[in-house]
C-alpha cells in the first residue's frame, strides 16, 4: 500500500545495530534523525555508516538528519544525583554553585538570573515542577516551589511564556554541524531557534562546513520557543521546513495551545511551500508497551490529516523495547488516515498565479493527473523543487521523482506523497523518459495501459528547467 506521510525515527541504543536498522527500514523508516544532544562523534559516524549501509540492503535511500543539542538550559548535578522539592518551600538556583542539594542546585546557563525578574514562573522537567521567582541576587534566583516533585541531574528549564535569551548556536553545536557534514547527513534542525537570523547564521556554517564534501544540507527549524511563534514565517523563509517540537514548545505556551499551533505552523508550511514534521510523544506508550494508546493513535492520525510531510519517533525507537513494531503500527496508521483525506485541489488553485514556468509545469501536471485519474505522476528532477512543489497539494496520485543525483533522492524522502528513485540518465529527451516509465512499472507502481503524467526540462540536466508536461499509457506506442 502507497503511504504519503513519512516517518522519522531516532536511533539510539534499542536500534543501532545493522540488523535493527535493516528490519525499520523495510518497516517503513524513511528519515534517521542522530540526535546530537548524546553520544559521540564516533557513535554518530557508526551509525550513520550503519544507516547508509542497511539502506542499501533494503534497495532504497534513507535520509540522516542531525538535530542539534541547542543552549543547555538546565539545572546542574546534585550530590545525591536527585532531591525532593516540596510545594510551598523556598528554592535557590544558583550559578555559581557546582553541587546542588536540597536547598539549592547549579546551572548549566549560567546567564539565567540576567534573564529574569520577580513574579516569573520557572517550569523544570517538562513543567512537572512550577517555581514562582521571588527575587534575583547577583547569581542567585531565590524561588518559592509552586508545584513541587522529584528533581534529578541536569534537568530542563524554561521559562513560562518564553524570553530567555540563550543564543541558538553553542560552541558544540557548531563544532557538531563540522561533524555532520564529515558523515555526510542531508538535513541539519537547529534546536530553539527565535528569528530568521538564527537560521541563516546556521545555513551559512552548515554550507561552509559542507564545502569539502560538496553538500549543501536542507535545514529546519525546531519551533519550540514562545518567540519563535510571532517570526515564524521569516523563519519559514529561512529554512527548508519546520519541526513541530511539541515537548519544549508546550512547556512555554502551555499544553492547551499546541494543537491548534500545530495545526497553523503545518498550514503555514505548506503555504511556504516548505516541509513540516511533528515530533514529540506520538506512540510515547510504545517505549514499553507493544501497542499504543487510543488517543496516540488519533493523534498521529491527525496529525495526518492535518497535512504533516512525516510523523516523528523519538525515545519510542531510541530506547524504546519495540522500535521496528512502532514504525509498523505507525506506518499503518498513517495509511488508513490518508484513505480519508478530501482533495481540494481546485480550491487550491483559485486565485492563484505561477511566475516561474517549472512551477507552473508542476501544478499543470498536478491538476492534469488528478482530473484525468491518472495512476501516477513521474517527476524527472535534479534539485526535487518540482516534486516539493506538487507535494504542497493533496492528490490521491502518487508522485514518483526521478533524479540522477543521490542528494535529491534523500533529500525527497521526507516530501509528502513523493517515492523518490534513482534514475541512471543521460540528455536524451525521450531515453529518459522511457527509462523512467520503465522504473516505475518495474517497481510494481504502474502497469500496461495505465495513464501515466510526465514531467521533464529540456535541455537535460539543468535544476530548476522543467518545462515539459507529457500524458501517456503504459505499453503503447511512445
């Protein structure tokens, strides 16, 4: 069964060995996210090794995507490695402290008493415990415990609403994009991002540090900072797509406002004509059990049908005791969600005008294929920007992308609704095109007399030059 919603899922000690890595790919895996904020640099260039590896025993390309640790903003160690808060207690975060206790803890940003005033609100561990900030003295934050619990090492802060002002890019983080780049990954996130700015100072290390290998990675922008919401269509414009980071970004704006946040930065997305993933906690449960929750079913589902590129998995394929079961189940998901979806392709059109002819190329064969029931749409690209393009609108007809560069190809697994293929051509027209029909029969997706719409730029070879829409059957005279 064709699936249009792609999935992302991190790897980490429950899935790191070749075999695992084979069996979620033929499971469904179609992006590998390295998360940065653990392991090695030597544990990254393994797996990624492993990844590329199983990719080419499962037949097809499996994007990497590295996701950037970001600012630390977090509580310090503890001599005990954890205390007890209690609600109605007084609290101090200290900066200057090394080992905290049960009066106090350390911090890893040790600019956050700049940042806040009395009467701030404090969430720590992903707002199970709420300090309330009564006053700042010198390195210290003296607090009142509002919500009290467990409080381990190195926990998370944030601050109700948003505001802190703890850059984008670390050190490590810039030196973890020059890692990226040695191992070769197609997609850089950047972690709490607040502007456009953050974003093309990120693109411009990235493209540096890929010179040498001749990659120019696609970036996203992890929304999960209060602020980020106001800028984010010069965000949207600054990068290649957008995660919707739901752990951090709830934190800030409160639990209530993501779904509909959600359903605004995908919209916005799409519009853009950029990617979006949504990430944190879809099949949470399935870290321990063998099947999700009701409600994490609707979830992804939604997700879904809210027009998401990908669904992502975290800790669930990570660490997780049933990472090949849960990219199954989400992939079945993501099928059956997609059996309900209304095209409004013509809806999508009205008002609507192309300045650019490779663009008008791709919405004519959107539009061609959908009215003429078309089985297939078949994309000869170089960059992927035409099947980016189709994959903005929602069509029952899959997109299938031709290109002879292995770049493209990874880069087009995260793009609704597109199969991408490699295509061995040369800058004869019409081989091309044959060649490319006879992919896409011999991969099962199309048959003899079934109506096929081509795409294609003539001359050969140049990104951005598709200029040629063609409507064939299978098995008759070319």
């Amino acid at each position: 069964m064709h699936r249009a919603t792609k999935i992302v899922a991190t790897i980490g000690p429950a899935s790191s060995t070749p075999e695992i890595l084979l069996q979620m790919i033929q499971a469904g895996l179609d992006v590998v996210r390295l998360n940065f904020s653990h392991g090695t640099a030597d544990d990254h260039r393994q797996r990624a090794e492993f990844v590329r590896e199983a990719a080419r025993q499962a037949g097809r390309e499996v994007a990497i995507m590295a996701d950037l640790q970001g600012p630390k903003i977090r509580v310090g160690k503890f001599e005990n490695g954890k205390i007890m808060l209690v609600a109605g207690e007084p609290f101090i975060l200290d900066a200057g402290c090394e080992l905290g206790n049960e009066e106090r803890a350390g911090l890893d940003y040790k600019d956050l008493p700049r940042d806040l005033k009395p009467g701030d609100v404090l969430l720590l561990n992903d707002g199970l415990i709420v300090l309330n900030v009564q006053r700042v003295i010198g390195s210290e934050i003296h607090t009142v415990v509002k919500i009290g619990g467990e409080l381990s090492n190195n926990k998370g802060i944030n601050r109700q609403g948003g505001g802190l002002s703890a850059p984008a890019l670390t050190a490590k983080d810039m030196e973890d994009i020059r890692t990226a780049m040695s191992l070769g990954v197609d997609f850089i996130a950047v972690s709490f991002p607040k502007n456009a700015t953050d974003m093309e100072m990120a693109r411009q290390l990235a493209n540096i540090a890929g010179a040498p290998y001749g990659i120019k990675p696609k970036m996203i922008a992890k929304i999960e900072r209060a602020e980020a919401i106001p800028a984010l269509q010069g965000i949207l414009d600054a990068s290649d797509g957008i995660m919707v980071a739901r752990g951090d970004l709830a934190v800030e704006v409160g639990n209530a406002a993501v779904p509909a946040l959600q359903k605004r930065m995908i919209r916005m997305a799409r519009e853009s004509n950029k990617f979006v993933i949504t990430a944190t906690q879809m099949m949470e449960s399935m870290i321990h059990a063998p099947v999700p929750t009701r409600a994490e079913v609707s979830d992804v589902a939604n997700a879904v049908l809210d027009g998401t590129d990908a669904v992502m998995l975290s800790a669930e394929s990570a660490a997780g005791k049933y990472p090949v079961q849960t990219i199954e189940t989400m992939a079945a998901i993501c099928v059956e969600a997609e059996k309900s979806e209304q095209s409004e392709l013509d809806k999508d059109f009205l008002d609507r005008t192309f300045t650019r002819i490779d663009q008008s190329i791709a919405m004519g064969a959107l539009f061609t294929a959908y009215h003429l029931g078309a089985k297939a749409i078949v994309a000869l690209t170089e960059s992927g920007s035409t099947a980016l393009w189709m994959s903005r609108h929602w069509t029952h007809v899959p997109i299938f992308a031709l290109t002879p560069r292995v770049g493209s190809e990874r880069a087009m697994a995260l793009y609704r609704n597109v199969t991408s293929l490699h295509l061995d051509t040369n800058t004869d027209r019409d081989t091309a095109l044959q060649q490319a029909l006879e992919t896409v029969v011999r991969k099962g997706y199309a048959s003899r007399g079934d109506m096929v719409v081509l795409t294609v730029g003539e001359p050969m070879g140049q990104a951005g030059g598709t200029n040629t829409l063609k409507i064939v059957r299978v098995g008759e005279p070319y």
